[in-house]
C-alpha cells in the first residue's frame, strides 16, 4: 500500500482469501481473516477502494475455467503444493480482469509466485505491470506471514532458523565461499537445528527459472521452506554476489 501510494493517484487493495489455492487437507477453513482489522489498516494507508469479494462472486456456479503456467508451477511450492499456483494464476488474472490497475503489487516473500504471476502477464499480455516489493521481517528476521499467528512461543523462536540459513548463504558468499553444494549443507543444517523445524527444501535456485544453480551468478535466490510444529512457513533472500 505504501509503495503503490507513492507511485499512483489511486490505490485499491484486494482482501480475498482463494480457495482454489488451498488443498484438500490446508487450512482453509482457519486461515486468518482479519477484515476489520485489515480495514482499518486500509483507511489509515489513504487507500481508496478495497475489493472484498464472496469466494461464490470470483467462482459462480459452472465455473470451470482455470489458468497455468507449465514448468514454473511444478517445482518446489508447486511440487509440495499440488495445484496450488493453478489456483494462484487464475484468481490473480481474474483480479487483474476485474479491477484493470495499470501497476499491481506483490511481496518478494512469495518468490515463486511473484515469478509465476510475472510471466503469465507476459505470456497473455495483460496491461498490467508487476511490481515486487521487499520482504519485512521481524527484528529476529523472521518474514512476516498471516500464519506466523499459529505459531506457540517455543516455534515462534525455533522458526528463526529459515532466515538464519538464508542469512547465512549471504554472508557465506559475501565472504568468497562458493561452492553452492557447501553452502546448500550448511543452509540445512543451520536449518536443522531446532528439532521443531521439519525442513522441506533449502537450496539456491536461479531467480528467474527457480533451476538449482551449480555455479555462482549474478541472478541466484536462496529458498527456504519447513513445518515449524504444525505451521507450514517459507521464505527466500536474494544473493549478492561481490564484484
């Protein structure tokens, strides 16, 4: 909201929780909706129109047309996630369809799927740019998330150990390691050691193609994904590479 009030004379924020990007055993039923809350924080941002829709408005009764994006959505998320960004691009295109911005916003925190939305607008040329926007942490670095609220103290604390080990291929490589099989061990162990933590992936992928890099380049992305108790959490960090 505050980067799109900066660049445009009329903000509208989307508040719609899509079941299509849920599967059958996700939280769907328990994920936050936080309207008034959430309101609240669009009146103090001077937003200027918010679209709420009913899940029966996006998808009517017959519904049944769906958008892709082959190769990008069965990696990493699409792969734990079956389905998942199948549900992502189509209520994306349909907002987009809907509410026609000239500029729409998403978080670097949700990097595949910033990634997928970029290129499906580029393949079916939308009118649409996409704008991605940092991730905001925590004092401890933990990237904020709508489901950080499941979490009890003691995963609260051990789910510092996502953005420890991303921190921790930065610094590795800002140092001049670089062998990326290396770091890839050392992101999984720093990732391992609350025995909270049930790591699903840790890697370092090109930040344009999510392919696992062998060799250090100027485009590459750490990934991070893990049960912490119960929680499902991700998150990434670009990677600088000096010089």
């Amino acid at each position: 909201m505050e980067a799109a009030r900066q660049d445009c004379d009329f903000v509208a924020v989307s508040i719609f929780v899509n079941p299509t990007q849920f599967g059958p055993n996700e939280d769907l039923s328990r994920y936050p909706r936080p309207l008034s809350k959430d309101l609240e924080i669009c009146e103090a941002e001077q937003v200027q129109l918010v679209f709420h829709p009913e899940p029966e408005t996006v998808y009517p009764p017959g519904f049944c047309s769906f958008v892709e994006v082959q190769g990008l959505s069965d990696v990493f998320e699409g792969k734990f996630r079956p389905g998942h960004f199948r549900g992502v691009t189509t209520v994306v295109l349909k907002l987009l369809n809907t509410v026609q911005p000239d500029i729409a916003y998403f978080g670097q925190k949700d990097f595949q799927q910033q990634l997928i939305v970029r290129r499906m607008c580029h393949d079916l040329d939308v009118p649409c740019e996409i704008r991605v926007c940092p991730t905001i942490r925590e004092p401890d670095g933990l990237a904020l998330s709508s489901r950080n609220v499941y979490l009890n103290h003691a995963e609260r604390e051990a789910a510092g150990a996502l953005s420890r080990c991303l921190f921790h291929a930065r610094q590795s490589l800002a140092e001049g390691e670089t062998d990326l099989a290396r770091l890839r061990q050392q992101m999984w162990e720093v990732l391992t050691t609350s025995p909270l933590v049930q790591p699903e992936y840790a890697t370092i992928v090109d930040s344009e193609t999510m392919e696992e890099v062998s060799q250090v380049t100027s485009r590459m992305t750490a990934i991070v994904a893990a049960r912490v108790g119960q929680t499902r959490l991700i998150d990434n960090l670009p990677l600088e590479v000096a010089g």
